[in-house]
C-alpha cells in the first residue's frame, strides 16, 4: 500500500509528512527498553550502596554498628511486593463488599503479581520498586558485610570501598 503525502502548513513553511500506519514498538524493542531501565535502576542502587558503604570508612565502629542495624530493619523489594500486595488485596475487598463490586479484581490481580513472582521470580511491581530505590534483600546483606569487613571483623582490613562491596559479594 502506498503512502499518501499530503502538505502541511507550519509557520508559514510547507512541509511534506508522509501518512504511515504508525505501528506499536515490536516484543525485542519493549524488551530492550524494559532492559535499559532494569539496568539504569541497578546502576543507580549499586551507586548508592557504593556512596553509603564509602561514608563509613574509617567510623567509628558505634557508627557501623548503628548503620548495621538501619540495615537490619530495611525493606527489601519481596517484603514491599508482598506487603503492597496484601493492603491492595484487603483495600479492594473491603471496597468491593461496600461500594462496588468491580473491585473485587484489586484482590485478583493482586494474586496474579504474587503467582508470577513465585513462578518467575519477577512482575511488573518489582520494576517500579527498583526504580523507587528498593533494594533486594541480597543487596542489603551485601552492604552489611561490606560494612562488617571495614569495622574488622573479618581477617582482611580494607580502605577502599569497591574493594569492601567485592569481597561481600564473595561471602553472600
């Protein structure tokens, strides 16, 4: 099929556009992009991480030790999903009992994103939380050990940063 051409006045200019069928992105180009997020999000954590293990290099340990115990008490991204999960599905019961019964599909999608998850280990809610700057739990407990590494309290005594996160991902 051929595409028509037609004129358009633009600020006193005439330009040719061209009338194409515009087409949705195809499944790899959706991929790629979805890709280049995950990964911008995952730079911008590791960065984090990197910043905040950096800051306590040669602390007190009082200073570690209270910076562990942040740690400890943080959510990781499977306790939000599963906690955001729980509250849409209680909140679109409740609104589907009293007001109307379409919310009643709140819970129902709510189960479908926990079902993927455990299935695949991935859904759409994780995406959006790891741009929001939630961690994984194995990220927290890598930062908890890089921690622990520069308070001494393993053999190696280390000073750099990079080199505190690389031997925690060797003990996680």
């Amino acid at each position: 099929m051929a595409a028509r051409i037609r004129a358009r006045h633009s600020s006193s200019v005439f330009r040719i556009a061209e009338d194409k069928p515009r087409h949705a992105p195809t499944v790899p180009a959706l991929a790629r992009r979805h890709d280049r997020a995950v990964k911008t999000a995952n730079d911008r954590i590791q960065a984090r991480t990197l910043h905040d293990v950096s800051r306590y290099i040669g602390a007190d340990p009082v200073f570690i030790d209270e910076r562990i115990r942040e740690l400890e008490r943080e959510w990781h991204v499977e306790r939000t999903l599963e906690a955001n999960a729980g509250l849409l599905a209680l909140f679109g019961l409740g609104l589907g009992l009293t007001v109307n019964r379409k919310f009643l599909l709140l819970p129902t999608f709510a189960a479908a994103f926990l079902l993927e998850h455990a299935l695949q280990g991935w859904c759409p809610p994780i995406s959006v939380m790891r741009r929001l700057g939630i961690r994984t739990g194995a990220e927290i407990q890598e930062e908890i050990i890089a921690l622990r590494i520069l308070r001494g309290d393993f053999l190696e005594r280390i000073h750099y940063p990079e080199r505190a996160l690389a031997s925690a991902r060797m003990w996680t």
